[in-house]
C-alpha cells in the first residue's frame, strides 16, 4: 500500500476538547439492519459529460437507467438530459457509453454536489448511515463542510478543466453496514464509475474492495485506521490512510500498563505480590492485530513478558467471535480469573450495553472471592463509545456518594491531537456553524476531503481522472516548500502553487504535519490518553489528558484531573 505518513492520525483520535478522534469507520448514528434507507439525500443533481471517470463500463439499475425513457442506451450527450429522465433525481450521463445511470440507489442514498453540471467529478465514500435519515451524519457532515468550501460558491470546484472551466466535486455517499458493502462498491465503481473513494471501511472490507476492483484503476483514501494486511498490500500507489496502524498504539498501552500497576500496588498496597492482567479481544482485523501488538509490547510483574506471565497463570488472553461472542460465559469465566487489570484491543463487543465489561462487573461481586473491582484500559475504539461508560460511572458514584473514586479505575488509548490545535479548533467553529448537532472529533474525514481533491487537481488530467493519475498528485502535496494549511482561506493559492507541472506543495491537515510515508501511503499516529473526571455526583470525560511522544518514550500531560495520584 502507497504508504504517505502524514503525522498524527487515525478509526479514533483525540483531537478537540470534546471528545476523541473516531478511529473506527463507525458513526454514532448507526443504520438499522433491515431498515431501508431514505431516499432523500441531500444534495442536489449532476450534469456530466465532459467530464470522464476511470473504471470499466458496468451494468446500471433503478431509475434513469439506460433503455427507457427518452434517451435509450448509448445515447445520452448530458447529465441534464439524464436528470430530467430520472425525474429530477441526480443522474450521471457516463461517458464511456453515455448511458444514463443514477447517482443514487438503496446501498447510496446521499448525493451532494451540483451533479448537474456537465463538468461534474464524482467520487465516492461511506459512512454508517441512518436508515431514516442517512444524510443527518457526522462523517457526512464533515466530508460536506470540505465541498462546500472547496465546491461551493466561493471557488465553484476544480480549477483547469476542459476549455479552462470549473469542475464541481460530487460526492456519493453509501452505507458501510456490512450486508451493503458489496452493492456500494459495485454501484461507485461499475455503475457510476468513480475514479475515487472516500474508504471509512474496516480494513478487511478495504482489502476485498481493492482486490475485487484492482482492475478498475480506482483510488481509495481511508480516513479512518489500517492494518498491517492493508498497509503491506501491493496496491500500486492506490490505498492512502490518515490514521496509523494498531501498532501505533502498542507503546501508549505499554506505558499505560507500567503506570497503571505501580498506581495499583500503591493504592491497594499489595507490595511485591504478582497481579494478574487481562487482555480482551475480537477476531475483527484491527482488534486481533492490536491484541499481538500489545501482548509483545507489555511487561508486568517486574518485567516480566506476556508469554512469562502466562505460565505462572498471572496473564490471560480472550478473543471474542463477533458471530457467537458468548458474553455471559467469557464474563464468568474472566471473573473466576479476577485480574487485577483488564485491558481492552476491542472493539463494540468489550463496552456496549450489555457487553463484556458490563457483564463482568455484574458477575464480579459473585465470583471474582471478594477482590476489589478491576482496573481497565480501554481501547481505541472504547473512545468513541465512552458516553455508556460514563453513564455507568456516574450510577456507581450516585449509589455511594461518599464511597470509592469509580472514575479513578478508567483510563483508554486513543488518538494524540496534534501539538497545534488551531486549525481543529477553527474546524469546530465552522462546522457547527453549518451542523448544530455534528460531532466535533471529525476533523480526519474533513482532512481526506481537502487532500483527496487536490489530489485530484495535481493529478493534472482535466479530461477525465483515473485512480493512478490521483495517487500520483497525492504524492505532490507533502514534500513541498511552500507549506500551506487545509480550509476556506488559501484554496486558491494552493491550486496556483500546482498548476506548474512538477511542482509540490506541503499541506497541513487539522490532524498536524503531512509526515506520510509516501512510499506506502500510511500515516504513524502518537498515542493519547482520555479518561474520567468527578464532579459531584456525575462522571466526565477528559478526552486528552496526556499523550504519549513516541520520541521522547514517555506522556506529555497529567491525568491529574481523573486521578490526582495516577
């Protein structure tokens, strides 16, 4: 995989005061399985014609497909005409064929973009969509703030198309929810033939989708974390990433777990006695290549490795099946073991509703011989869901007002923001300017819409963009020495300093420096820390506390907000 390290990001990264980065290709606003999606996206039609994307010409379906109405098969000259068929719906006429096909189906409900226009570029991307309201959606909101600044009145689209027009940008948003995967793809790029993708997939869905459509020359940006299957596939230059790999992480959960037992041993005064340290996984891609990461990179009981821990029965190590997860047996049986630690490489399994960690602490008080409740680590992915933990907290604090500090035994891994925060936080300000309720943490799916479009524009081919032609511009925005930041104020000066063939640029995300390995398209991530605060009665989220400089080896910060003595 074309590995670009743009510095500090990744499926969950704590970046504002809000909350954390959302690592995982997984929006709070899940789509309901066997829910059929809106129809009404936002957004509005696209007129193309001149404008041409790569991929094979493929099969289309539902309404505007070609062979009815006015303009049978092959004979289309504009997306207006194709539009008008579709009865107003966005429509593309394609070039390869000039065929009508639509913009939108059941699988990719939202559309925004002046699609009607005959210059229009198209591309594609995901989200977990609701299936009532699939365009009221943070990771759809962010993508939207970038094209509106990028597409909108103010700049119009790329500059230097045919005849030196203007090219709206046209995106096409599909849900990522598993069983609609393979009905996206097919739609993007055989149907509407997208020479990109926007890719918020897990890695697995990532890999099939590059392998099943290799031959389609199409560009797939992941806003979102890889694994090491991913960032090591030979992809010719056409899988990018933003947010690390999971062994990014596995020196934050090393340096955690070391801080961590000397907190216990102090304030459980347990001395030289071994503790035991349990690590929770699923046999999902990131959560298992997480888990190996961590498990080599861990030392406890006076330094002693995983694997030693093991044979002395003071280390255990559980990998949920998401197919038969078995909660209430694996609960049980990490009970009876009563660790004094339980670390997390898991994804929703571990602290959802019901999950495994609130099952333990149900079977804790039975079986766990009257030892005090365990410490945990969360993962990546525990960031993004830590309004349930928190509500949890804050019932155990209610119940005892004057008894233990319940928040104290929280702490997680996450995404490091980066050193300098102005852009996120002027991110933040705009985009709640737009969307009142969007979530603030999105600034990697606004980040991969600006890059994704200069991309397209250094890839300097005005007649029709091809998923080659687009890494190749990809690669012309990070080794510049003219340094310039993503948003609404220097888009103009940033397409003028490429239009000179050859020329680079450095663009800076909201997520810090482009320090991407442009050999291999991946970014590495620093590690961050949140944790839980009291106030009263009521538990809070710190979603940056400190951070973990890899350099350095050693956290920058204090969590003495959630633990004075941490």
């Amino acid at each position: 995989m074309n590995t670009k390290s743009l510095a500090t990001v990744l499926i969950s990264a704590a970046l504002s005061g809000g909350g954390c980065l959302l690592v995982t290709p997984l929006d709070e606003l899940p789509a309901m399985r066997g829910e059929a999606p809106s129809t009404s996206g936002s957004g509005g039609v696209a007129d193309g014609g001149a404008s041409a994307a790569g991929g094979a010409a493929g099969e289309m379906s539902g309404a505007g497909s070609g062979g009815s109405g006015i303009f049978p098969d092959g004979t289309c000259q504009t997306n207006a005409q194709c539009i008008a068929e579709a009865a107003d719906e966005p429509a593309r006429c394609r070039p390869s064929d000039h065929k009508c096909v639509p913009l939108r189906d059941e699988a990719c409900p939202v559309v925004v973009g002046e699609a009607e226009d005959p210059n229009a570029v198209y591309f594609g991307a995901f989200a977990s969509l609701d299936g009532v309201t699939p365009e009221d959606n943070s990771i759809v909101w962010a993508h939207q703030l970038a094209l509106d600044e990028l597409s909108g009145d103010s700049m119009g689209g790329l500059p230097d198309g045919v005849k030196g027009r203007r090219r709206p940008l046209v995106m096409i948003v599909c849900n990522n929810l598993e069983d609609l995967i393979q009905p996206s793809l097919k739609h993007l790029i055989e149907n509407v033939q997208v020479p990109a993708v926007l890719a918020t997939l897990k890695p697995g869905d990532l890999r099939r989708a590059y392998e099943e459509y290799a031959a389609h020359d199409v560009f797939y940006l992941s806003p979102v974390s890889v694994t090491k299957s991913i960032a090591s596939v030979s992809d010719e230059g056409r899988i990018w990433n933003l947010l690390g790999q999971p062994s990014d992480f596995a020196p934050t959960y090393a340096a955690l777990l070391a801080r961590s037992e000397a907190w216990l041993r102090a304030d459980r005064e347990l001395g030289d006695a071994p503790i035991r340290v349990a690590l929770v996984a699923t046999r999902d891609a990131f959560d298992s290549e997480l888990r190996d990461a961590v498990t080599t990179a861990i030392h406890f009981n006076g330094q002693q490795t995983a694997a030693e821990n093991e044979e002395s029965d003071q280390f255990r190590s559980i990998t949920l099946d998401p197919d038969a997860p078995e909660l209430a047996t694996q609960a049980a049986q990490l009970a009876e073991f009563a660790p004094d630690i339980v670390i997390s490489t898991a994804s929703d399994l571990f602290l959802q509703r019901g999950g495994l960690q609130d099952r333990l602490e149900t079977e804790w008080g039975v079986l766990a011989g009257g030892k005090k409740r365990p410490f945990y680590i969360l993962s990546p992915y525990d960031a993004g869901n830590v309004n349930t933990l928190r509500d949890r907290i804050s019932g155990v604090i209610q119940e005892d007002p004057n008894g233990g500090e319940d928040n104290e035994r929280y702490v997680g891994v996450t995404i490091a923001p980066p050193a300098d925060v102005t852009l996120q936080r002027a991110y933040e300000v705009r985009l709640r300017s737009l969307f009142k309720d969007a979530i603030l943490d999105t600034a990697n799916y606004y980040d991969a819409t600006y890059y994704l479009a200069y991309a397209m524009y250094a890839a300097d081919q005005p007649a029709g963009l091809t998923g080659s032609g687009i890494s190749a511009g990809m690669q012309r925005l990070f080794a510049g020495k003219q340094n310039f930041d993503v948003g609404p104020g220097v888009i103009g000066d940033v397409f003028d300093a490429l239009r000179k063939p050859g020329s680079f640029v450095h663009l800076n995300g909201t997520l810090g420096p482009p320090e991407i390995d442009v050999s291999r398209g991946v970014r590495p991530v620093d590690g961050g820390v949140f944790c839980f605060s009291r106030t009263g009665t009521s538990a809070r989220v710190v979603p940056n506390a400190a951070r973990f400089d890899r350099d350095q080896e050693k956290f920058v910060g204090s969590l003495a907000a959630c633990n004075p003595d941490f």
